[in-house]
C-alpha cells in the first residue's frame, strides 16, 4: 500500500488543472484587460479599477487588483496600459501589458479594432510558508520569474452590437525552469464575447451579453448575461457562469464615474454550502478629449 500512495502521489499532481487567469463579472466593463483591441474604443480617456475577492470566507482565498488605462490617439490609434495582480496564498503573479490598437471604418456606424499587447507576467512563490516533513524537499525552493508574452485581439463595434476575440497571451511558458519538481505552465487562453443593446421602451435598454471562454485542459466557460438599462444611468442584471457560479450586478453612472457591483455565489451542489461568496468592485473613470475620435461606445439613440 505504501508503494501505491507514493506513486499516486507522484503522478496525480500531473493531471491537476485549475483556473491560471482571473474570472470578471464586469467583463463587458473591463474589456481592456482582455482584448487589447479595446483601446481607445469606448472613450477619449478611460481609466478602470476592479477589486475582486474570491470565496471571501475563505483564508488565503484567491484575490485580484486590476487597473487598465486606454487613450483615443490620432490617426485613428489607441493606445492602453493594463495590470492585473492576482494574489493566492503562496502564490502572487503580476501582469503588465501596454496595448495598441489600430482603427477601421467599417459603414457610417460601424468600426473595427485590430489590437496587439506586450508585456509579461512577473511571478513569485513561497512555498516555505507551507506545512512540510522534509527539511531537504527540494521543492520548498522560492521561485521568482518574469515571462515576457505578446496577446492579440479584434473588436467590432456597431450602433447597437459588439463582437470580441482575443487571445491575451500567445504564448505557453513556465513559471519555473527548475528541474528538481515538476512545474505548472501557463496556458493560452482564447475569449470570444459579444452583446447587443435593444430599447424596450422610452427610457430603458435590455443588454444581454456572452462570453467565452476556452483554455488547454478545461471545458469551454460561458458568462451569458442580462443587464436592464434605465438612461444608461443604473444598470441592474444578473449573470450566469456555467458549472460555476451566479452573480447580480449593478452599476452607476454619475457624470465621468462609473461605480459598479457584483455579488457572486457558487451554483455547484457540492460548494453552495460553503459560504464560497464573491464580491466584485470597479470603478470608471471616462474623461473626453479634443474630440480625436468618435466615441464608439454611444449607446441606442432615444
């Protein structure tokens, strides 16, 4: 028996998989982050910070600090900044990308965003802070590495739909060239997303939106969401993650600012008595220019 748990134990953290990139509620509000195409599609300005605390009950649990920046340019050029710091027990990854954009006419209300990222991922483990009986393991080594990665992305945006894809980090790389215990990789991740925007009366807008998403290893995530819009002043919905979760949302605009939340909970049986709540902030800030571009985010004229 001892020579079957030592060989389990060998060989079952290699068929391990779990989530590498943050989940967003707000997606449709945090698209820089994902789809370097983004830049410069929704304002002249626009600055964004998301909080996201995952399984709040839980110690150590999994936490997330995004800020993104994007800039409308001349030439029809946007240019972008994002940083995501996700922080997991022992574990902690920063990544830092400057994005480009490039935009195409596409009809009289209709533009198409090519866009490229680069950047990298710096990341750090201690695993000293874990319990171990072997002074001599050699995985109880502190790792520290920086990954450099390029991303790509495109973004349709008409009068009343969008259409995403992108991959924000082309390549696969690994967190620890050490050959002494077996690493994790960084997978590539692919996001198709899109939403449309319908009025439902003389003030309100029904938004319903999906996400995709697909990764090496793991079944295909989708985010189907429905948000109602009363002068695109208060958004309220709710959100949809298949075999994982269900949020309600809402948001606030008041002049520049753009305050949002989302309250997050398991919908898998075997989790939703675990008290696993998710809460999610951001914050927007959209500030215009001198008019370099046309603002591609005017929602459905009244």
């Amino acid at each position: 028996m001892k020579k079957v748990f030592f060989t389990l134990g060998l060989f079952v953290p290699l068929l391990i998989l779990g989530q590498q990139e943050s989940y967003y509620s707000f997606y449709r509000y945090n698209m820089n982050v994902i789809n370097p195409a983004f830049a410069g599609a929704e304002a002249d300005n626009l600055f964004s910070f998301t909080s996201r605390t995952q399984w709040a009950a839980v110690d150590e649990a999994p936490r997330t600090l995004a800020f993104s920046y994007s800039s409308a340019r001349e030439n029809n050029v946007g240019l972008g900044l994002s940083v995501v710091s996700d922080k997991v027990f022992v574990e902690q990854q920063t990544f830092a990308y400057i994005d480009f954009s490039y935009r195409l006419q596409m009809g009289s209300d209709a533009q198409l965003f090519l866009g490229l990222k680069g950047g990298g991922n710096f990341y750090n483990a201690d695993p000293t802070l874990l319990k171990i009986y072997s002074p001599s393991d050699p995985s109880q080594v502190s790792t520290s590495k920086f990954s450099p990665n390029i991303g790509a992305g495109a973004y349709y945006k008409a009068a009343t739909f969008w259409v995403s894809f992108s991959i924000p980090r082309l390549l696969n790389t690994k967190r620890n060239n050490s050959q002494l215990a077996i690493t994790a990789k960084d997978q590539r991740h692919s996001y198709l997303g899109g939403g449309a925007d319908f009025a439902i009366g003389g003030d309100f807008l029904l938004k319903p939106s999906l996400m995709l998403r697909k990764v090496k290893g793991l079944p295909t995530t989708a985010d189907f969401t429905a948000i109602g819009s009363w002068q695109n002043k208060l958004d309220a919905g709710v959100s949809l993650r298949t075999n994982s979760s269900i949020a309600l949302l809402a948001m606030l605009s008041l002049g520049v600012f753009d305050l949002g939340y989302a309250y997050e909970t398991a919908t898998v049986s075997s989790l939703s008595q675990l008290n696993l709540k998710t809460h999610e902030i951001v914050l927007r800030i959209k500030l215009e220019g001198k008019g370099n571009t046309e603002n591609v985010s005017e929602e459905v004229a009244e």
